[in-house]
C-alpha cells in the first residue's frame, strides 16, 4: 500500500487528484489537502470584480466530489513539508506522512514586498476570490464619484493576462454605466512591452493589445516598478533598457488594482534541496524532484526561468493547460512508480488560452509556451468572450463531476477549431 498527498487543493491540486485515481492499485490511499473546502474558478474573478459573478457562481464543495471518488481531504492547509521525514505537519498540530506527494499549493501572493500594496493596503487584487469580492465593493464605491484607474502588473509577477483582462473588462463596464468618460485609465506594468505576458509575446499579441488600448483609450506604461502604495497616488518608477532609471511617475487614482509578484508558499520557503531562493519547487523533466525523488511538483508553485533578460524582473506564468499538462505527465509517473518502472512522461508545456475583455478577447496558441515555438498564433473577436464564458460553465461541470479527462485541450482546442472553420467559410 502506498501513501500518496496531493498538497494544495486549487486548480492544479483538484484535477491531479482526479488524474491520479486511474494510476493507484486498489491499496493505495490518496489524500488531498486545502485550505478549506471550497474550490473556486480563478479565471472568473475579473468577473466577480466587477459584478458579473457572485462568489456562488464559481465555488464548488469539494467535501462530496471527494467524498464520491473515495479520496480523503482535509482542510485544515499546512504548516510545514519535511521532505526528510516523508510529512506534512498540518495547521492543527497533526500531521500526515506519504510515500508520493505532489506539491500543486500554488503561490504565496508577496504584497509585503511593496509598501501600501494589496489589499490590506490601498490596492485591490483579483487573486482571490476574497481579494475579488472586495474589488467589488470598492468598484460600485467608485461608480458613485469616479476619477482615474490603474491596472496592472508589478515587479516580479509573473501572470500578466487577469491585468489586461481585467482592464478591458472595467472599460467594457464603465461604458455600459455611462461614465467611462469621467475615468481616465492607465496599465502599469513590468513587462518591457505591451503583450509581452511574460512570454516574449504570442503571436502578435504585442500589436493586438496596444490595438485594443488606443481604441478604448488606455494609456500604458511598461519596464515599471511600483515603488509604494499611498491612498490615492501610487508612485512608479519607469526604467530604461538598460535597468537605469528613466522617469518616475506619480500616477493619482481613485481606483487600483495590481497583480502582485508570487513566491513559495511558507510550508515550502526554505526548505534545502526542495525550493529555489523564491520558494519554488525544483523539477526535473518529469516533474519530479531532483533530490527528494518521491516529491513531485505541478502548477504556479514550480519554478521556471524567464524566457530571457528584461529591465524589470518578468516571471514566466503557468497557464491552465500547461499545468494539465505537467498533471497528467505526473499522474502517469507515479502511476510507474507504483509498479516498478522508472518515470518517463514529460508534460508539453503547451499555452492555449482566451483573456476575456467583456465584449470580445483575445485567444492566444503557443507551442511551446517557451520560445522558440513550433505554433505561435494569436487572434481577437467577440467569440473568445462567448468562448470563456462556455469554458467557465464547462469547467466547473467537471470539476462537479470529478472527471480526469483532459478538458482544457478539448474545450479550448474545440472553440479554436470552430472559429478558423469560420474565418475560412
């Protein structure tokens, strides 16, 4: 019999638990452990934001699913891996021991690293589903006497594409309410260029987005550092190509909302031969840890190098069907652990995605995520709005559903199908 942890019950934890099931014998035990025990879509909370979302809209009771596939979960979170010891110390003082564990906790969200930032500071976050629902309540406060906005993404972070959706769906709503002209709107954010997503662009996402930000009347700054947060003025630095400073900007708002730079959650920081100075987990090709080789790693909490140098530190993001990826390789690694063999499945590391602006989007491919691609296409119309809003209800029935079917490759593949039949009819 083995014990077999999955630690983090998110996107990527929720659907390795799933995958993993079809690769146990009938005596293994699988545990999934969260903080709490409700799951909630991620991708929607630009929508909660804004209203288009309630909190129920997008969360799931994990307690039955789990209950129904026969997996163990528990909710309390943890306190602290101990790779050596093969345990988890959990946040009540218990602890659990394992043969396998699969580390998919996510990110720690480091607002700390920036005076006045995040949500216990003068900034808004959509992170979280909490951090999303305060959004809200600040946006419908704002709506009442409205002034100038900044969105965007500070040094460091690493998912850039909820920044530029959620900027082009507060554009979409304050027109729809009428007082989009009273609303002066800038991006800030660390990448060296508009559309560059922390991937060197896709397509020509560069094109496409600066496109969409002179139509709606969105200025932007890029190569940013955000110094400091004060209620109502954020203070950024601008650098030059060469990391030296080039201007510094005082940017008044009367609403903000920058996504943070992410690090290891604190159960992992620090932890030797495990994590990288920033507390992501270390990989090799099949997921796997080069030093504790029953530890497995998938999702934001993995590390990746940038795709390249940047003035401001750019991070790499891991996109919904990149972590399919890296889950369904790592299911079938442990399952060849199980009986004897060495792993041999490697995840493809693939990006398919659709940033949703309110009234339209834009879809992206890259094959490879990390240049050089063997696919790098990018295209924008009304449909990747109608497609995002399909794949929130889609993803959701199966999460309810407990499948382990790889539905991000077929829903995602099907729209992207569907919309080139169209463009060629």
């Amino acid at each position: 019999m083995a014990e077999i942890v999955v630690l983090g019950a998110g996107l990527g934890g929720t659907l390795m638990a799933f995958e993993l099931l079809p690769q146990m014998r009938k005596e293994d035990r699988l545990t999934l452990i969260g903080q709490g025990r409700n799951y909630h879509f991620v991708p929607s909370n630009p929508w909660v934001a804004v209203g288009w979302r309630g909190r129920r809209d997008i969360e799931i009771d994990l307690a039955p699913v789990m209950a129904r596939k026969k997996i163990r979960l528990l909710d309390q979170g943890a306190k602290r891996v101990d790779p050596a010891a093969n345990r988890i110390e959990l946040a009540d003082g218990s602890s659990v021991s394992y043969d396998y564990l699969v580390i998919a906790t996510g990110p720690d969200l480091a607002f700390d690293e920036i005076p006045g930032f995040g949500p216990e500071g003068f900034t808004q976050s959509i992170c979280h589903v909490d951090h999303a629902e305060r959004a809200h309540t600040a946006f419908e406060t704002f709506c009442k006497n409205p002034g100038p906005i900044v969105v965007g993404a500070v040094q460091g972070a690493s998912c850039y594409g909820p920044a530029y959706e959620f900027a082009l769906i507060l554009d979409t709503e304050l027109r729809k309410r009428k007082i989009r002209d009273r609303v002066p709107m800038t991006y800030v954010t660390a990448e060296p260029y508009v559309g560059h997503l922390g991937l060197d662009g896709v397509g020509d996402t560069k094109g496409l987005l600066e496109s969409e930000f002179r139509d709606r009347h969105i200025k932007w700054i890029t190569n940013a550092k955000l110094s400091a947060a004060e209620a109502e003025i954020l203070h950024v630095e601008e650098l030059a190509e060469d990391g030296s400073l080039k201007k510094t900007h005082d940017l008044p708002y009367k609403y903000a909302m920058m996504l943070p730079a992410f690090r290891g959650v604190a159960a992992l920081r620090g932890v030797e031969k495990l994590v990288n100075p920033r507390g992501f987990v270390l990989i090799d090709e099949h997921q796997r840890n080069p030093h504790f080789r029953n530890v497995f790693a998938i999702g934001v909490c993995v590390a990746i190098p940038p795709t390249g140098p940047t003035p401001v530190p750019v991070g790499v993001p891991k996109t919904g069907f990149m972590i399919e990826s890296m889950v369904t390789a790592t299911a079938e690694n442990i399952g060849a652990l199980l009986r004897g063999r060495e792993p041999t499945a490697r995840a493809t590391w693939n990006a398919i995605c659709l940033a949703d602006f309110g009234d339209g989007g834009v879809a992206f491919v890259a094959k490879p995520q990390i240049p050089p691609r063997n696919t790098n296409w990018a295209a924008k119309g009304a449909w990747v709005h109608l497609a995002k809003v399909g794949f929130e209800k889609y993803f959701l029935r199966k999460i309810r559903g407990g499948t382990s079917e790889p539905f991000y490759e077929r829903f995602l593949m099907k729209q992207l199908n569907l919309h080139k039949l169209k463009e060629n009819a």
